[in-house]
C-alpha cells in the first residue's frame, strides 16, 4: 500500500484510474522514430519475413479455407469509411470530429473472425513449417498445399500447440492448429463466452476452463507446455512471432491506403485506434505502422475502465511488474478480449518510445457505440472491438496536435472482432445499447 500511495503522488491519474473514468494519457516518452530505431529489438526485415512465410502458406489456406479463395489465400480485412457513425459520434459529443474516420475491418478476417486471425495463425503455421522442414517433408520451394495431405496430418497429431486465452486467441490458435493436425489446448479464463468454448470443443479442442483470469489461464498454459517437449506454447504476453504476425497488418494497410487514395505525411497525419487486452496484437499492429509511417502515424491503445492494464504499466514504467488489481481494480468487463489484468512486458518496453498514448472506455459506452454502429453502417461488433471508437473525441480535447494538422487527418479505428458471434449474441448486445440509449 505503501509503494500504491507514492505511486498515486507521483502519477495523480491513477486516482481517475481506480474511479473508472474514462481518462487518456499522452505519452511522455514518445520520440522522434529516427532516435529510436536503432534501439528496437525488430526490424522491417523480420515482419518482410513474416510476410514471405504467409505468401508461402496462402496455397495451403485456400485449400482447407475455401473462404480465402478470392483474396489467393491471404488473410486481410477490408478498410471502409464509417461517414454515418462519425456523424453520429460528433452530435452525441458536440463537438466536430476534424478529418475521416475510417474503420480497419479485422473483425470480418476470415477463418477466426478477428485481429487474432494475423499473430494467431501465423505462428501456428510457422511452427508448423519448422516442424516439416525439421523431417525432411517440406522446402521453401515447395508448394505448401501438400500439407493438406493426410500424410501431413498423421505427422502434426504427433504434436501439441497450447495457449491461454480470454477468447479470440484461443479460436485463431485452435482453428487453425486443428486443421493442421494438431492436439490443442485452450485454456481459458472465466471471461471467454462460452460460445468461443463450444467452438473449439465441437473443433476437437480440449478446452480448459478456470474461475480466474486470463494471467491464470496463461500461467497454467505454460505449465502444459514445458512439461512436454512435444508441445509448444504460443504465448502471447511474450511472443515476436504473435507479434510480428500482427506487424504485417501495416504494409497491406499502406497499400490499402494508396488504393483510396489517402496521403500519410505530416500535414495529413495518420491516427490509429486499436482496442488493447495484454498487448500482443496492438503492439504488433503499432509496431509495424511506425516502422512504415514513422512520425506521421499516431498509435493509441484503447483499454475497458475496469481493466487498464498497458496503460498503468507503461504510465508508472513497472510494464509487466504492476497489475490492475494492485490498485484495486476488478478486471470486470463487458469486453472480454481486454479482460487482462496484467500487461505484456515485452510489448510495454517496445512501444515506451513508439505509443503516442492510450485511454479507457466505459462498458456501458461500448453497448451505446456498438448499437450506434449497427444502425448507423450495418456492421456489427462484438463490444470490446468498439473501443477505439472514441480516439478521434479524445485527440480532439487533448491537443496533441494543432488543430490545422487535424483538419487532414485519417482516423482508423481497429475493430477487432464480431464476425463470428452468435446471432442471439449479438442482439443482446444490441438490445443493451438501445436500452441505454433511451
């Protein structure tokens, strides 16, 4: 209590923090990139890498995912504008939102359903490349759609992929690694649905369920996993193939971006939304967009009040050595892919330099937001995907940048997951927003 009490003196948001206020933070480490660079663990030429190993894999996924067929086996979301919702979110505010926001669609990625579908899967088939490369049954020169054959199969089911999850993770990992052959297991914290359980058990993953969180769930994972030298395990508080998986999201979007004709530069700066649990899939995403926009992109993490994790420990510089609950939070939310009490170190020390800053939502905004969004676009989102939403009124009142810079911005707003919950699901949701709306 007494290290709490001087951390408050020293830090006065965290008293915002444990009221559950929405409250943003401004990053006062962030640099200049050039003056970073050359300190970061990773470089352009591993997510490059990253990019190639999925070029190789995309004949396999269109094989065993025929959904992918249309995009050659890549799997990527579309990048649309949103006019009505930002109509929408200027009225409830009043105020005007300067620039477009547009929304990053990850939450309609084939086969998982959500932004855990890139770090996910690639690291999953990567392990699955070393493996078959490591008996003699694969070459880079190879077409990768052999391994639908059973004989690769029979292969796979001699090894275990193990992963902690409050949810997207564990349907990505699980999906894939069962297509592959695979024995898998999920373990998963009290906040997953239970609909992501029944997935992946009809699947043929074992599900592991616990009554505590997802740190629990990650510890009891790694347990598995170093018991037996089979199985490897994706972790994801501090995992460079998770995270370089993510990474690869910022090449195609600058293509996409081209595509609509949308200049990146300092007068017409780039701000990115992305909804935040431990860390893995925003910091990669983050990592990769400041790699190839540099100073021109603005990266915010977006956390549930309940559950602040990256903020708190990148804010206090502790990363993964302070928790949620120290200060006595309850890691209690709506959004159960940012249901984390304790953040990624690994993440938190990448992005000290890197991450313009990050902020909290309420639950009950996520429900009035996701309602919004379905009324407004048609597009549909489970609630912790709607988290970003609110970047565009936050910079806004921050006065982060001038207020001529913003009038050219582009605003993307990450949405993260939806696709795949279960219609009864979703309109729950949907009847929540609308009753706190009335």
């Amino acid at each position: 209590m007494e290290n709490i009490a001087k951390l408050k003196e020293e830090f006065p948001l965290i008293e915002r923090l444990i009221e559950k206020e929405e409250v943003c933070w401004l990053n006062p480490k962030l640099e200049k990139f050039q003056a970073t660079v050359n300190d970061l663990p990773l470089r352009a030429s591993h997510i490059e890498d990253a990019e190639k190993r999925l070029q190789r894999f995309a004949s396999y996924i269109k094989t065993v995912f025929p959904e992918t067929k249309e995009a050659g086996g890549i799997i990527e979301s579309a990048l649309v504008p949103i006019p009505e919702m930002q109509a929408s979110l200027e009225e409830q505010d009043g105020e005007k939102i300067s620039g477009k926001i547009w929304l990053k669609c990850d939450s309609h990625l084939p086969i998982s359903g959500s932004i855990k579908a890139r770090g996910g899967i690639y690291e999953v088939l990567k392990h699955a490349e070393q493996l078959a490369m490591s008996h003699g049954m694969l070459t880079e020169r190879d077409d990768y759609a052999v391994m639908a054959n059973e004989n690769f199969r029979d292969f796979f089911s001699n090894y275990k992929i193990a992963v902690g999850s409050t949810g997207n993770l564990g349907l990505s990992i699980g999906i894939m690694s069962a297509q592959l052959g695979f024995k898998v297991s999920v373990h998963m914290s009290a906040d997953a649905k239970q609909w992501k359980k029944d997935l992946l058990t009809n699947k043929g993953v074992a599900v592991i369920e616990y009554t505590d969180d997802y740190s629990k769930a990650v510890e009891e994972g790694r347990k598995e996993a170093a018991a037996d030298p089979s199985c490897h395990f994706v972790d994801d508080e501090n995992s460079q193939d998770l995270f370089l998986g993510y990474a690869v999201a910022a090449s195609r979007l600058q293509k996409q971006l081209k595509k609509e004709g949308i200049v990146v530069d300092e007068q017409h700066p780039l701000f990115v939304y992305l909804p935040c649990g431990v860390g893995g899939a925003p910091g990669g995403v983050a990592f990769g967009l400041k790699l190839m926009f540099k100073d021109n992109v603005h990266c915010f993490f977006a956390e549930p009040t309940p559950a602040p994790c990256m903020l708190l420990g990148m804010m206090t510089g502790l990363h993964e050595n302070i928790a949620v609950g120290d200060i006595g939070l309850d890691n209690v939310t709506v959004a159960d892919g940012l249901a984390v009490g304790r953040p990624s170190g690994f993440v938190g020390k990448v992005m000290e330099s890197l991450l313009s800053g990050a902020y909290t939502v309420e639950d009950d905004r996520l429900f009035k937001m996701l309602t919004d969004l379905a009324d407004k676009e048609d597009i549909y989102l489970e609630p912790s995907a709607l988290a970003g939403m609110i970047g565009p009124h936050f910079i806004a009142k921050s006065n982060y940048l001038q207020s001529s810079q913003l009038e050219h911005a582009t605003h993307i707003v990450w949405a993260t997951g939806g696709s795949m919950v279960p219609q009864s699901e979703m309109e729950s949701y949907y009847l929540k927003g609308t009753l706190l709306k009335a």
